[in-house]
C-alpha cells in the first residue's frame, strides 16, 4: 500500500502533524520533493520536533525514512537535523534513514544565487526562503547539477564545484558579494558527503522491495499544491512538483502502486512569501487574520515570518482536490475558528464582472479576481482538543460539512490541536479501506 499525504493550499496546512498521527500505520515514510524549506511542526506530549528535510515518521523509532531522488538536500542543513533530532531522543542510523543517490545537493553557492536572484525582481520578489532550493533545481534542470552520487566522487565532486562556481560567482560579484572559493566548498562539503555515505542508498529500489514484502509506505509531501511550479500560482511558487504526480517521480515508484491521495486541507488559508491571495484578510479584516494568526500560532516553522492569513477558498481547494485526486481529506485546525462570530467562505471568483469557477493559470488575474463569499455562523464554543464527533458544537460540524460539500471529497478527519490524540477520526470508507489489511 503507498498512500500519498498532499498540502492542498499554500502550505503549512498540518502535513507534519497528520503524518506523525498516521505513522503508527506505516512501514516507511519518503519525502519526494523539496528540501529544508519545508517546517513540519509536531508535538509529542510536551516535546516539540520541526522537521526540515527529514521526514516526520523518524519520531518513530521503528519507521524506515526515505529522502527520495526528487529532492535538494543540503548536506550541511541535513546533519544538523540529524544532530539536533540526536540531541532530543531520536536515534537516527543508516538502517532507518536512506538517502537517494539520485538526490541533487545544495551548495553554498545555491544560497548565495537565491540571495541575488531575490534582490534582482526587487518589488517583484518570490519571498523565497533563501535556502537555495530554486538555484540548485535550475542546476538540475540545466544538467550541471551535482547529485549525491557525484559526490561520492572526489574529483568529480572537485570538477563541478570549480565549472559550476566559475559561472556563480560571476552572478554573485555582480550584486556585490564576495565571491566563493571553490577549495573552501570543495573542503567543506567533501566531508559532509564522506559522512553522509553509509546514508546513501538506491531508495526506488529499497522503496519497490518494500512493496514487494507488502510494507506500507507513506509519501509526505512538502510545500503544498498552489507552491507547484507546474500547477501553483506561477511564478509565486517554489521549484519542485508536490503534487500527487510529483510523488511518482520524486519517490521514483511506478504512479500506479499509488493507492490513495490524502489532501490535508486547513479550514482557513495561509501563505508565506508574496504572490497572489484572493482570500486573504486585509483592510477592515486585518483584525480577523491578527486573531487567527496569534489561535494558529501562524509563524513560519522555518523563517519566523509571520504568515498571510485568508479565508477558506473552495475555489483553490477543490482544484486542488481535482488535480491531485484527493480520495479523503484530513481537515486541520477546527479549533482555531472558535472565537469567530462568523467565517466566510469563498465559493467562486469574479474577474471583471463575469462569475469564473475554475482556477486561473495567470498570477496577474489572481490578483484581481473578487471572491465571492458565503457567510457561515461561528460556534464560538471551545473545540480544543475534541476527539469525538458527536461533541462538535452543530455549528462546526455544518461548517465542516459545508466544507466537504464545496471541495467535492469525503472528510476522513478533523484536527483539533497540534498534539497527536486531538483528532477526531470519521467513519470515512475511503480511508477504511486503506488500512484494513
Ligand atoms: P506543515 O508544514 O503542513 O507540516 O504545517 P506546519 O507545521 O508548518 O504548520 C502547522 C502548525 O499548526 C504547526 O504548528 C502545527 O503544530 C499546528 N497544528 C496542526 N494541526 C493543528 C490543529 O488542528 N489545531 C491547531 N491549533 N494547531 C494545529
Ligand atoms: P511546508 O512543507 C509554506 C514558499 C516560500 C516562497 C515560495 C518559494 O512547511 O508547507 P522556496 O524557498 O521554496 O524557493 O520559496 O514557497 N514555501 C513555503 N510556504 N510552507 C512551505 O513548506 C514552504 N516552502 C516554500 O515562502 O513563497
Ligand atoms: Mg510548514
């Protein structure tokens, strides 16, 4: 079985949160794309864990974790996680945590270029996290970049750095920076990789054995459907494809052993960085979004920015449910709308007058497209922490089942705090089916 979990907005929806609760249902967990920008927050009693580049199910000591060929790893941020996870508990060894040889690493001059890049668009800036991921897929995608597998190789590892820096530095002394030695990177990440080589492994391989033996396997996407640089709000997105057939490729595993897609939907939304938000709370609802973002503790895991807050947009959701092929979805942060008196929901777009149903490929027309909005009464009631159904105020459970109506798919759980057991779990025949072998 290989169950796909997927951001359905613009990240940070609870990914980390859903695939710590469903581990325990899993032989391995792999993450498929993306790298160290990602935060996945998760909260076991009264520890916290943020999860960068290594997957969530490494809390579990008995999980095998995967970094699949689709992502940027840097080596430098990689074992700090490893070490930081090694200072709270966590044992993390060559057994559980393989590493794709086919993986493409981020160098130092990745970070330096998504500085420049970024400073270059100015007022037209991505917000990136500056951590090199964009660079270091355009070397990729460019055929220069340097996998894993390279570098295992010391002189092939010294040959690229020296051709690929040649060209970086030019970009990087043109915005006035000092420019990189190529020796000091070569030092630098030639140990990372020697340390990082009991870790590498041939992951589709691994990932296709596992199937094999019927191991359950768990894809946890980062970033999140409208960050895709195929299908988000392009060119506000970031590099890489998280959606459902991004896992395919970037867990290198056959898209029809894929046996189900899970969205993980927020009942509100957020984004982080710029980039067009047809929901989001301004002007008279700065009030709102202050209230929301101080209840959902909505601060960038990674960066400490405070996130964009918005309201629910049916429009953006259910095309996310369309491309992915959401078959159920985990709705997280209920609690977090308690205070509301009322909450709004965006069931179409208007651009110019005219009434639009479906997700617009343009940025430009985001930004002026007007949601048109339903407005639905708050419970005002405490829901932290509720785990049966039945004791949903009626209000809630009529705002999760407008929800459920809008995007189209079957809610299979509702989160209702950021620690493992505030869950409810609904009778979903969807996700049912999943387990029960
Ligand atoms: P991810 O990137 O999708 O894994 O999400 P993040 O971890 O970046 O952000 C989600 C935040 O919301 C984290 O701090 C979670 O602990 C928290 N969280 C997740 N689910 C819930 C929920 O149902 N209620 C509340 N109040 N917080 C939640
Ligand atoms: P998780 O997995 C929210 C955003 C950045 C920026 C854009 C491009 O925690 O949901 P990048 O550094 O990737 O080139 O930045 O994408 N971004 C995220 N926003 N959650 C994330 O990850 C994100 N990862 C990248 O803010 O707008
Ligand atoms: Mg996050």
């Amino acid at each position: 079985m290989i169950i796909v979990i997927i951001g359905a907005q613009w990240g940070d929806e609870g990914k980390g949160k859903v695939v710590d609760l469903l581990a325990d249902r899993f032989d391995v967990v792999a993450r498929y794309q993306g790298g160290h920008n990602a935060g996945h927050s998760v909260y076991v009693g009264d520890r916290a864990f943020v999860l960068r580049l290594l997957p969530s199910g490494i809390i579990h000591a008995d999980k095998t974790c995967v970094l699949g060929n689709g992502m940027v790893i840097d080596p430098k941020a990689f074992f700090e996680e490893v070490d930081q996870m090694t200072s709270q508990g966590i044992a993390i060894t060559p057994e559980r945590l393989k590493v794709s040889s086919r993986a493409h690493l981020i160098m130092p001059y990745h970070r330096a270029l998504d500085h420049t890049s970024e400073e270059r668009l100015g007022n037209e800036k991505i917000g990136t996290t500056l951590r090199g991921i964009g660079p270091a897929y355009e070397d990729k995608a460019g055929r220069r970049g340097i996998r894993v597998a390279d570098a295992l190789v010391p002189e092939l590892l010294r040959l690229r750095i020296e051709r690929n820096l040649e060209e970086a530095n030019r970009i990087i002394v043109l915005y006035g920076r000092p420019p990189l030695r190529a020796d000091e990177i070569f030092d630098e990440i030639s140990l990372l990789v020697e340390r990082l080589r009991p870790f590498v492994a041939e992951t589709s391989h691994f990932l296709a054995e596992s199937k094999k033996q019927n191991k359950k396997i768990l894809l946890e996407g980062a970033q999140a459907t409208l960050l895709d640089v195929d299908h988000g709000t392009y060119p506000y997105v970031t590099s890489s494809n998280p959606t459902a057939g991004g896992a395919a490729v970037g867990a290198g595993i056959p898209p029809h052993h894929i046996t189900g897609v899970l969205g993980i939907v927020r009942t509100y939304a957020t984004r982080v960085g710029e980039g067009p938000f047809p929901t989001e709370m301004t002007g008279a609802e700065e009030e709102t979004a202050n209230l929301i973002r101080q209840r959902g503790n909505e601060y960038g895991s990674v960066t400490k920015r405070p996130r964009r807050c918005g309201w629910f947009d049916a429009v953006a959701t259910r095309y996310a449910a369309e491309l992915n092929g959401f078959d159920s979805v985990a709705l997280t942060k209920l609690d977090v709308l308690d205070a509301l008196a009322e909450i709004k929901v965006c069931t179409g777009y208007e651009i110019d007058g005219r009434r639009i149903d479906t997700f617009p490929a343009v940025s430009h027309d985001l930004e002026r497209i007007k949601p048109v909005y339903e407005t639905l009464p708050g419970w005002q009631e405490d829901t932290v922490g509720i785990t049966n159904p039945d004791d949903l105020p009626e209000k809630a459970r009529a705002y999760v089942d407008f929800l459920s109506h809008s995007i189209g798919v079957e809610i299979g759980l509702i989160s209702t705090g950021p620690e493992r057991d505030q869950t409810i779990i609904l009778r979903d025949s969807v996700m049912e089916g999943w387990f029960k072998s």
